[in-house]
C-alpha cells in the first residue's frame, strides 16, 4: 500500500458555488429566490414587520396602568357564614375547605365581616382579618388567631 491509495472514509462534498452562471445550476438568482427585499444581503425584519402595512402591535391600544407582579390574592371568608359551624369548634382552613366556603388553592385566606351577623362563638385561624371582622367575632365571645405568614 502507498500513500497515493490511501483514501477518506467521509466522502468529500463540494461546495456549492452560487453566482457562476446558469450552467453551474446555481446562477441567476443564486439560490436566493426571486428579487426584491429578501434577495438582498442583509435582509432580517424586525419581528411583527408586516411589508410596509402598520403592524398589528401599532395598530392595538396602549394599555394603561400598572400591573404589579407581587400582589396578594386572598381567598374571601364572610363572617355571616360561619354560622355554618358549631358553638365552639375552631375553624382553620381544612375546616372551610370541607363546608365549600373557599377554595382549595394555595392563596392566603383574609376574613371580612359581612353577609349576616355571626352568632356563634367560634376560634378562627386565618391568614388576616379586618378590623370589623376581629370585633364581630370577639363581640359574639369568639378568638381570632392571624398567622401572618403568607406567599407574596
């Protein structure tokens, strides 16, 4: 064996020349399709370009105001409907989850006086309760216990 026999295992592909006439099978427009904007070097549009016409993002209204991508979603509980419960049981949130008064998701649950009068003494556990909500329950000889520790 001589080196002039020693051949490639990767078969070697040639290069496709663009530009060298028809005869090269690549001539004309060189691979790049028909003329105008896309045929030219350097052609990239901007996302949302629509040739000329004003883009669909132009032609929709400004939105206004501010999002805030911190805010608390609670899960509402009414004082008027916690006469549900029995005299003297303490009501967490497995306990309101089963009688269906809130979902069961992973929000933090606020108490708000309303819906009716509670009437029933009643230790409640919940994440935070407003001002109304905590002298209804005391006023009806109950206990309010806020866990403040909630996701933001």
């Amino acid at each position: 064996m001589s080196l002039q026999d020693l051949r490639s295992k990767v078969p070697k592909k040639r290069r496709k020349l663009l530009g060298r006439g028809n005869a090269s099978g690549h001539g004309t427009s060189s691979t790049r399709g028909g003329k105008g904007q896309t045929a030219r070097a350097g052609s990239s549009r901007m996302p949302g370009f629509e040739g000329g016409q004003t883009p669909l993002l132009r032609k929709m209204p400004k939105l206004r105001g501010f999002k805030n991508p911190c805010k608390t979603v609670f899960r509402i509980v009414f004082t008027g409907n916690l006469n549900d419960f029995e005299e003297g049981t303490t009501v967490n949130e497995k306990a309101l989850v089963e009688k269906q008064l809130i979902s069961k998701k992973d929000n933090p649950i606020k108490l708000l006086s309303g819906k009716g009068k509670l009437e029933k003494k009643l230790n409640i556990i919940v994440n935070k309760a407003s001002k109304g909500a905590i002298t209804e329950v005391e006023s009806a000889k109950g206990k309010v216990e806020l866990t403040e520790k909630f996701p933001k």
